[in-house]
C-alpha cells in the first residue's frame, strides 16, 4: 500500500484513557512555527539526547519546507493548533535495510501521562506494516529507561546494548540501546487461524 493511501485516515479525532483529546496528522509546511515551538518546550537536559539541534529554526525549516513523507513520516498530535507530540516512521527506499523502519516519539511536557505517545507509536507501527515494512526499530541512550518500558509494552524487545557507544549534544557518552519489534502483516495474521 502506498503512503498516499494509507495516509487518508488522517486528519483523525483521537480520545484518549482519561477523555483526552487530540488530533492526529502527519506533518504540513505550515506546522513550521508551531512544530519549533514544540521543540522548545522541551526540556534542555531532553533535547540533549536528539540527534538533531531541534532549537535552531533552519533545521525545523528544512523539516518542514522539505517534507517527505515516504522517507520521513511525522506524524503529529495536534491540540487547538499547537502540537503537542510527535512520532516519525524514518524508512530507507533501497539498500539493506529497506525493509526495516525506525520510529522516534517525543511528547511535550505538558502533554505527558495522557497516552499520547503509545497511541503514535501504536499508529506509526501501523502505518509501518501498511507499507510493507518487516521490522521496525527504536533507538535509545542508556538513561531513556521510561522510552524503552513504554516501547517494550507496545511489543518492542532489546536487541543490543552497547556502552558507551554515542555521544550527546554536550559530547559526553552514553549507551546505546536498540529494540526492534517484528511486524506481521494482515496476511499473516489471517494465515495464523
């Protein structure tokens, strides 16, 4: 199935556990302020840990200005405009591991507790074997001991642990954890009855 396809359901009304509410999109070009926005609301010591200086307004430009949908999915969680979490489907279009995708998650701190990042990776994971893909995979740091138990919960297991493998925006190192889970299509699961 392609992008385009599966992407229809969305925007999408989503209520959570507790009666919270959200919408959930994949990202626009007109998300740029409030995708920053976002961003900034994270916590210094947090936002050491993405890959990306997510502060500076050229690379939220480029995200947004540049958007791919079939190499990097973001997808949203939207309340009265403002977003309040993100989880991406990163995907390779060729080479080894096409068949493997890799999902990150953050929540604005405001916005933690509600379920919002297990409802996106939950989504995300199914956008994942919509396309087609295998495997999808998430990376962590060695301290992102909440991260880890909440994707082990959606069904993801630690594949390695390598210590002191990478380094933070501040250059100092940490472990590096990666836990995949395995996906099963439509089809397989029919099969399995």
């Amino acid at each position: 199935m392609s992008t385009e396809l599966h992407l229809q359901k969305f925007p999408k009304k989503v209520t959570l556990k507790d009666g919270f509410k959200c919408t959930v999109r994949p990202l626009k070009k007109d998300d740029e302020k409030a995708f920053h926005a976002f961003f900034q609301a994270v916590p210094e010591k947090e936002r050491m840990f993405i890959k990306h200086r997510v502060v500076d307004p050229e690379v939220i430009h480029g995200w947004c200005q540049n958007i791919d949908l079939g190499r990097n999915l973001p997808l949203l969680a939207m309340v009265d405009g403002e977003v309040i979490g993100d989880a991406t489907l990163h995907q390779q279009l060729g080479g080894w591991k096409r068949h493997v995708g890799r999902v990150s998650v953050l929540i604005h701190p405001k916005h933690r507790g509600h379920g919002v990042a297990k409802m996106l990776i939950e989504e995300v994971v199914d956008i994942a074997r919509n396309l087609g893909l295998e495997r999808v995979e998430a990376e962590f740091l060695g301290e992102q001991e909440a991260g880890m138990k909440l994707f082990a919960m959606i069904g993801f297991s630690h594949l390695l642990r390598l210590e002191d493998h990478v380094k933070d925006m501040q250059a100092i190192n940490h472990d590096y954890v990666l836990m995949e889970m395995q996906l099963k299509t439509d089809e397989e699961y029919a099969g399995s009855f």
